[in-house]
C-alpha cells in the first residue's frame, strides 16, 4: 500500500450514501491520501435512489465503502441522521474501537429547515 498524507488518520465523512455526491467523492479522496474513512448517511430507501444509482445496483453507503476498501484503505459505514447529533456514541465509538482514533472529520450533511406561514 502506498503512503501518503493522511497515513494513520481516520476520517469521518458524513453524507458519503450517494453515487454522484460531495460526501463521495471526500470520502473517496481521503482514502486516495491514505486515510482510513467512516462513511455515514441516512440510509435512503432504495425506492428512492435516482435511476443511474438503481441502474449501478448502489448500495448507499456500502457502495462508497467497497470503493474505499478497493483502493487498500478501511473504512466503516454508518447509517443515521447526523442532523440530530454527530457527537452520538453509536458513530463515534464503533469507528475508535476499529481505528483507535477519528481524526479528521469531514461534513458534508444537510439539514433542511422549513418554516410556515
């Protein structure tokens, strides 16, 4: 396995579940660095995946994970909204008994907020 910046550290990235997304795609580059990642997201209905997600047979964060795992790094997958608290032992727990320590933290979560008149 190569070396390379983020050898030894261990990132968490939130909202890593879709195919063409932001969270993706960090989580892909951290690994590509040589970081082990914890992939988190809200574990979507599959009913609901666009169609090129459905057509690649994606698994959320499971696919995200698997690509991770191809390049030689760990990684860890999650499912749950982030919007009510990060900090929850059931994410950050798991990923320091696996990894010893998460680093460097990577958000890419939204929350939406409506309000009405």
């Amino acid at each position: 396995m190569a070396t390379g910046a983020l050898d030894g550290r261990v990132a968490l990235v939130t909202g890593a579940g879709r195919l063409r997304g932001i969270g993706r795609a960090t989580a892909l580059a951290l690994a590509q660095l040589g970081a082990d990642v914890v992939v988190t997201g809200t574990g979507r209905d599959p009913g609901t995946y666009p169609e090129d997600e459905k057509k690649a047979g994606w698994r959320d964060v499971e696919s995200t994970a698997e690509q991770i795992r191809a390049l030689g790094r760990k990684a860890l997958t999650w499912t749950g909204d982030v919007s009510t608290g990060c900090r929850s032992p059931t994410l950050t727990k798991p990923s320091g008994e696996k990894f010893s320590t998460s680093s460097s933290p990577a958000h890419s979560c939204s929350a939406s907020v409506s309000s009405r008149s």
